[in-house]
C-alpha cells in the first residue's frame, strides 16, 4: 500500500491526548479478547466428544447375537477358524439406529488348544482390559476381532500354512491368535462370548491399534 | 520486538496494518460511522458460527433435519452456536439495511463514491441470497415450505422457469435441491461477498472517509484518527451487537420445526427481511383476475428489480453535488417513502401470516408443531412442558411424539407410518399398535421385536429394542403418537406404565 496522508497523526497531541489514546487501543484490545473467548468457549466445545470428557460414561458395549448359521459351522469344524457374519443395530452420529454388519473369526477349540490356551496366550490375561471376560475359553469357543491389531487391517485365515495372516504389512498369528512374525505389537484380540440360553452372543469392542496392551477404543 | 522486526523485514505486514489503520477521520471519530464495521463484525461471526456448523450439518433429506436436530439436542453448546448463527443473519441484514441508509442520507454515495455505493447494493443481494438459501438448509417444517414458496415465486417469473429447474435439478425440492442451497449458502454466496468485501474496504481506503454530510473541503475540518478512537467506538457498537445476539441466542434460541413432510399443510413464516416483497406478492394475489398476471409480473419482477436497479444506479442519477441534507428533499423524500412503504408491507404480510396460522391451528396439529417446536429445543423433556399457548397436555406429547417418530421411526415405518410390505410393518390400523391394552406395544418398543406374523404377515426386519436410546418420556409420547395418528383412535400411554413392563 502506498504511503498516504494522515493529517490527524502528525501532531502527536496533549498528554492527556495520548494517554487517552492509550486508553482507547488497550480498551479496543480488550473488546475484541472478550468477543473471542466467549465464542471460543461454545464453538470449540462443540467439537469435543463425550468420549474424552467423562471416559467412564461411555456405554459399555452389549452382547448381541452371532447367527445360528455362522455358529454351527464353527461347531462341526474343531480347530478351525470360521469367518461369521452378523448385524446389529447401532446408532451413527445423528442417524437413527441401523443395522451395522460387522464380522468375528469363530473356532471351535480342540481340547488340546483349550488346555494350552491360557499358557500360550498370557497377554489375554495380564492386560489391564481384564473387565473383558474371556468366559469363552471355558465354553471351548473363542471370537476373535477381525481387526488386525498392528494397524487395524482386516486379515485372512490361511488355511494352507494354518494361520492368520495379515495382507497389509504381513503380521501371522497361530490358529489361537498367538503373533508369530510381523510388526503387530500383540496377539489377536479376543471378544467378549456368552451363551444366553443356547444363543451364541458376542460384544463388539474396538480396541487400539499398535499398542502392546489391549485398551478399548468403542464398544458397539 | 527483534520478531517483529525479522517479520516485517520479510513481509511489510507490520507497515501494512500500520498503514491501514492510519488514517484520517473528517471531523473526528464518530458512532455514527459504526454500522459499516459492525455489519463486517457480524458476517465474520456468521462465517466463524457457519465454519462450526458445518462440522455436524450433513446436506440431504436424509440427514439435513437429523444432523441439525443432532446439532440441537446432542452437539454441547449446539443449540448456542446453531441460534448465534439463525440471529446473525437477522443481525447482519439489519446492521447492512441501517448501513446504507446511513450512507444514503449523508450523501455517501456521490463522486468520488459511485462504485464503492454500487459494490454495496451487491453486498446486499448477496446477503439476502445468504439468508433465502439458509432457510432451506434445516428441512424443518418451516424451511421447506417457506423455500417451496419462495422457488414456486421464481418459477412464475418470466425465465423463472430455467430457475426453478435448476435450483431444484428439475424435480421438486428434494435432496439435490438441498445440496445446490448448500453450494450457494457455504461457498459460492460467502467467497463473492469476502471478494466483494474486499473490494468495498479497498474502494474506501482509496477514497477515504466520507465525514460528515456537509459542503466543506473535508481537508479543512478537524482530523481525527482512526486507530485507535474510531476503531474503538466500532469495537464498542460490535460488542453491543455481540452481547444482544448472545442473550438473544440463549433465551430465544432459533425455532426448529419437526422434519419436513410435504403431505402435511403447513403455513410458512418468511424471514422478516422478505416479508415486504411477500406483502407485495398478496396485494398482487388479491387484484382483479384480468389483471393478476401483470400485477404479479409488477411484485414479482419489475418492483424488486426496479428498486434494486434504482440503487445500483442512484449515484449515477442524481448528481446533486450538495451533500448537506436540507438541499437534498427529493432523494430524503424518496428514501423515506420506500422505508415506509416496506415497512408498512412488511407489518400488513406479517399480520396476514399470523393470522392465517392461527386460523389452522384451529383444525390441525401442524400449528401445534409449529408452536412446541420454539421449545423443542430445550431438550427431550419437552414433551410435557411444550405447549406453551394453551394447548392440552395430550396435544403437547403427541407434538413431542411426532418429533421422536420423525426422528427415530419414520426411516423405517415412513413419516405416514405406511412402512414398506414385508419389511416393516404399516402402522396406520395395526391391530398390535391400536389394541386396547397398550401393554404389547410397548413392550415391542421396549425390547424390539423380530418374526412376529403382525394381521397375518411376516416381516423381514428387526424392530430394535428402544429402552436405553430413548428415555420413557420419549417412547410413551411416541406410543401415544402412533396410537393416534392416521386414523388409528387408541388410548394415550404415559411413562409411568412403561415401569410397569418388564422384559
């Protein structure tokens, strides 16, 4: 901007003037500071979830249940992992309940699986998520998440090699989610399995990735 | 302040904003030259209010009326960001009309001054396009029909036609009509009137302060300055235009109807700043058969566009050079003929609509919505404390019922509750919904229901389980709703009975 004429500033005025001018900037400062965090307050409070406010208030997830379909193919196939896709209703964001379809690797634990399981798998029972029942182990089934525990990749069953692998940066895992190579920083995560009066029922839980402890992100 | 110096170095921002805020004002800092700011001071907080909105607003029939109810009822601070955003536009409108005739009456506008005049008058347009197209945007009652009107008023102009078309992707309003306002009210609207904006300041800076509407050379009146005594007087008239829209925000939060549904009758209420234009579209309605076409061509088209094309060029008219008001009647006079002229059509379309209103709300339960909807948004207790003009207590729940039904049921069972054949069942004569023990009802709403033969047909579809999403306030007032609504004729259900069902 070129430079300009300003009458009004050559004469640098009475003391009175320029203390009053004083005045004036830090008072005009001071407005627009008052404007700004009262409309700081709302506008970035309406970004903040209930999620990091109160952790604890966050709805603990609830069982729903696994298809009989998917179940019984699990059941007939001992020591062998079954991909079972099921729905349940969840509500995302302002849109009324609606079925989410989500899928479980089920395995029916061959006796010998289910004595070692506990030994093989000590990360399931030190981790401090130990609210998370692994009841399942008692009933001879376990409900792994799809959700590869490195980055959050879906990963297969391979059924040549006997393992769970995992397309994305190779992580493998024994047919009782033990890590046997890769970056995952953890073992395969368990759901939470119940029988409700010979319905099978699983909990949806999301928990982070890349982490060696097991913490829950979301339930359902 | 070696900052400030490596930055100025590198910049000139520091010489630049000095730059700005040296300058002269004629005659010294006035109040009087504060509208102009306080007008910027409200698009800057619609634009920073807007910004924030659009971080839970989602444009669709499908998630316009959900995502602002979201806003409302779920987001913190949601209703308080929402209703600073609905009163802005009422703030900015006002503060820009009182802006310019301002700038009217102390002669603002003449030479050297044409263009900076003429760049307002769009800023004006602009603005009001602003507010048409924001209306729209919730899919509230409200919104829909007022926007029919105002698309149904364009399309009847001569090449209104073209506009309606694409306004609304040659259907009716639906979803892309939605999304197009939205283009218009987020992106296009706002980036022509920052540029436009722009160009205002920068128009004024060149030319400096008008000063005071007399015939003197404005160099040899007394100079005030700008920074700080006249930035201070326009922070001051910003906060008192801040602190009114803040209380204005909090205890008259903005209305928000039910969700939009085109088979109910409703009565629009336009924005205020439009109901002179919708008083001249009455007058027009109102006049001889024979001669309604060219009436409705007059109120429609040539009175709007003439005044707007009578401001665009009223620099360019009247070359008066005399800018003291006392050689000045006949633009003084005019000027004060068309405030009272607008003001008058304004009160006499305001008052017709009021009127109109209140004659249906006689026979249907749409002015009802329309009333319980100014409280809805003091949560989901509502329900028994909506009514505020005198309606019964059942009314009120079934006004609250139908915005949980809107909300949370018609996805499925339709905002008719005919549902889909095999899917969801219809609700209308449901002999489960109308039965005269509400107790399996409610059960259903309670705990969900799947593969239950309902009047001999199956359903495909889970009915999900409410208890725990819904408070009981919210599932008796619905129950209520559906037991009375479409023609069903059941007995009313209140929270207390739903302790009384266990699962």
């Amino acid at each position: 901007m070129a430079e300009h004429e300003a009458q009004a500033y050559k004469d640098p005025g009475t003391p009175e003037e320029q203390s009053r001018r004083t005045f004036l900037a830090n008072a005009t400062l001071a407005v627009g500071g008052v404007i700004g965090l009262v409309l700081t307050i709302p506008l970035v409070g309406s970004l903040i979830p209930e999620s990091l406010i109160s952790p604890d208030k966050v709805a603990a997830g609830k069982p729903v249940p696994l298809p009989k379909s998917g179940w019984d193919s699990v059941a007939t196939k001992p020591g062998t992992p079954v991909k079972i896709d099921f729905s349940f209703q969840y509500a995302d964001g302002y849109f009324p309940p609606a079925g989410d379809d989500q899928s479980v690797w089920g395995i029916k634990m061959t006796p010998e699986q289910t004595a070692s399981f506990k030994e093989k798998r000590p990360d399931l029972y030190k981790n401090p998520a130990g609210e998370v029942k692994y009841d399942a182990t008692e009933m001879g089934f376990v409900v792994f998440s799809p959700i590869c525990p490195h980055l959050g990749c879906r990963f297969n069953w391979v059924a040549e090699q006997s393992k769970f692998a995992c397309p994305c940066h190779g992580s493998q895992f024994t047919v009782i989610g033990e890590k046997v190579a890769g970056p995952a920083p953890r073992g395969l995560d368990p759901l939470p399995l119940r029988d409700a009066t010979g319905t099978a029922q699983v909990t949806w839980i999301q928990y982070k990735s890349g982490t060696p402890d097991r913490i829950i992100v979301a339930y359902n | 302040m070696n900052v400030v110096n490596w930055v100025e170095q590198r910049t000139g921002f520091v010489s630049l904003t000095t730059d700005f805020l040296t300058e002269d004002v004629p005659g010294g800092a006035s109040y009087w030259y504060a509208f102009g700011s306080a007008t910027i001071f409200a698009m800057v907080l619609q634009i920073v209010t807007g910004i924030f909105l659009t971080f839970y607003y989602s444009p669709s029939t499908a998630a316009a009326w959900e995502s602002t109810n979201y806003i409302y009822h779920n987001v913190p601070f949601g209703q308080f960001v929402i209703s600073l955003h609905f009163w802005g536009a009422t703030a900015m409108i006002a503060l820009l009309l009182m802006h310019m005739i301002q700038v009217l009456l102390w002669g603002a506008y003449k030479a050297p001054r044409e263009l900076s005049w003429v760049v307002g008058v769009l800023l004006l347009v602009i603005t009001l396009v602003l507010g048409l197209t924001g209306y729209l945007l919730p899919w509230d009652m409200n919104a829909y029909f007022a926007s029919q009107v105002a698309i149904n008023i364009a399309a009847s102009t001569p090449g209104g036609g073209i506009v309606q078309q694409i306004l609304s992707d040659g259907n009716g309003i639906g979803t892309l009509t939605i999304n197009r306002f939205f283009g218009l009210h987020v992106w296009l609207m706002p980036a022509a009137l920052i540029a436009l904006v722009g160009a205002h300041l920068a128009i004024f800076r060149h030319n400096g302060s008008a000063g005071p509407p007399i015939d003197k050379d404005l160099k040899k009146l007394p100079q005030g300055r700008f920074w700080p005594n006249q930035m201070f007087m326009d922070a001051a008239a910003s906060f008192a235009v801040f602190a009114i829209m803040v209380l204005l925000a909090i205890f008259s939060p903005a209305p928000f109807d039910v969700k939009a549904d085109p088979t109910k009758q409703f009565i629009a209420y336009p924005a205020w700043y439009f109901l002179a234009l919708y008083g001249l579209l009455r007058i027009a309605g109102q006049t001889p058969a024979a001669v309604q076409p060219i009436a409705n061509l007059l109120a429609t088209v040539v009175i709007p566009g003439g005044v707007v094309g009578l401001l665009i060029l009223l620099p360019f008219i009247d070359r008066n050079p005399s800018r003291e008001l006392s050689r000045r009647p006949w633009v003084l006079g005019l000027t004060a003929f068309a405030l009272v002229v607008a003001i008058g059509l304004s009160l006499y379309s305001g008052l017709a609509v009021q009127k109109e209103q209140a004659e249906s709300s006689g026979g249907g339960a749409p002015a009802a919505a329309a009333q319980a909807s100014n409280t809805l948004g003091t949560g989901s207790s509502a329900g028994t404390t909506a009514n505020t003009t005198g309606g019964t207590q059942v009314a009120a729940a079934s006004t609250h019922g139908a915005s949980v039904f809107a909300a949370n049921c018609s996805s499925c069972h339709g905002a008719a509750g005919a549902g889909q054949p095999g899917v969801f069942p219809n609700l209308a004569g449901n002999p489960d919904v109308v039965a005269a023990n509400p107790a399996g009802i409610e059960h259903t709403l309670l705990y969900g229901l799947q593969g239950k033969v309902i009047g001999g047909k199956s359903y495909a579809a889970q009915m999900p389980a409410w208890k725990g999403n819904l408070s009981d306030d919210d599932i008796a007032a619905v129950i209520t709703y559906i037991r009375s609504s479409w023609g069903n004729k059941a007995s009313a259900v209140t929270a207390a009975d739903l302790a009384k069902i266990t699962k």
